[in-house]
C-alpha cells in the first residue's frame, strides 16, 4: 500500500536548537535507509568523526554545509555544499560535519545503503563530490 505524499520541507523548524532527524523509508529488505536530516548551525563535536558501517549518499537540498573527509592515508579535505551539492561516502570513510547555516534550515536528504563485500569494488575510502556526470 503506497504512503500518503508528503513533503519533504514539511515541519521545518527554523528555530530549532537540535538537529532533526527523520526516516522516510526503508526497502530491499532493510538494507536501504533514507533519511531526512535538519540542522540550523549544528555541527559535529570537536574531536568527533562519522565512521559508518554503511554506504552513504547525501545531497543538499537547501541551506550551505561544509564537511571533513579523511582519504585511505588520513589526510583531511574540506567539502563544501550548497543546494543541490552531494557526496558519496562509502563504509567506514571517516567524516564530520564542520559547520551548516545558522540562520536557515540545511536540509539533507541522505541514503544508506549496506552493501555485502562481494558487491563493494574498489570504492573503500573515495569520496565523489559536485555533479552526477564527470
């Protein structure tokens, strides 16, 4: 049975003092996650990295953020979103989030994927930023 439709810049709250966020769906048994994320200025802790056991593609659909990437060796490189902006980061790439708009909703819509080893390729570590098409 199909949802009803919603929107996805339904209930944004723009006077917020806690990142917010929501599950859209899961599907192909679980092993899909999408998620809408919130944040008005929020960002990660100091010292914290995002280190994930699944696959994750983001893209921005309103607001500005800037991420850290560490490669395969360590080595930081900054990334940064505007709408429409996305990135790729597969299993274990180490991430944070430096800073989102303060004064607006930064609004992610981002997809996790578990994806079994046989299936992985050569993409551990690498990140893709900026268009579909290279």
């Amino acid at each position: 049975m199909a949802a009803s439709p919603v929107s996805i810049f339904d209930s944004l709250d723009a006077n917020s003092c806690q990142e917010m966020v929501s599950e859209i769906c899961r599907m192909a048994g679980g092993t899909v996650r999408i998620e809408r994320i919130v944040s008005l200025g929020q960002c990660s802790p100091p010292d914290f990295w995002y280190d994930q056991t699944e696959d994750e593609w983001v893209v921005l659909l309103t607001g500005q953020a800037r991420l850290t990437v560490l490669d395969d060796q360590g080595r930081p490189t900054e990334v940064g979103l505007g709408p429409g902006g996305q990135v790729y980061l597969p299993a274990h790439c180490r991430h944070r989030v430096e800073w989102t708009t303060p004064d607006e909703p930064t609004v992610w819509l981002a997809v996790f994927a578990t994806v079994p080893p046989e299936m992985c390729g050569n993409q551990t570590g690498a990140h893709r930023t900026g268009p579909l098409t290279d």
